[in-house]
C-alpha cells in the first residue's frame, strides 16, 4: 500500500504469511491511527509490526494447539 500523496500515510507491504483478513485489520487499524493523528512520532509503523506480531504469535499458537488436538485424537 503506497500513498505518494501523503509519504506520512506510506506502509510498507504486510508479510504476506498473514491471511487477507488479519492484513486488512491491520490496515484499518493504521487507517483509525492516521484519521485520529499520530500521538507519537512513528505510530503508525509501531502498530503496523506490532498488530503483525501479535497475529504472528496468535497463529502460531492456534497452529501448535490444532496439532497437539489431533495427536490426542
């Protein structure tokens, strides 16, 4: 997602391991930052890796559970 208009509004690419959905929740989340107005310099890129790694962490998890439900099984 790139805004030539606005350089303060230009995010880079979200890894691309993360499915459609968490992207976009990210991107609305950056969209609410932005709308709102930094409250600190840099704002944007920190929730940006910080949403991303919590969705990271979050499917790594429900990856490992799915597996340990199936060994059980």
């Amino acid at each position: 997602m790139q805004n030539n208009s606005n350089p303060v509004l230009f995010a880079p690419e979200l890894p691309p391991e993360l499915p459609a959905a968490q992207q976009k929740q990210i991107r609305d989340a950056m969209c609410a930052v932005a709308a709102r107005g930094e409250r600190f310099p840099g704002e944007l890129a920190a929730v940006r890796v910080g949403l991303s790694r919590e969705f990271a962490t979050f499917n790594a998890d429900c990856s490992r559970a799915a597996k340990a439900s199936k060994v059980k099984a």
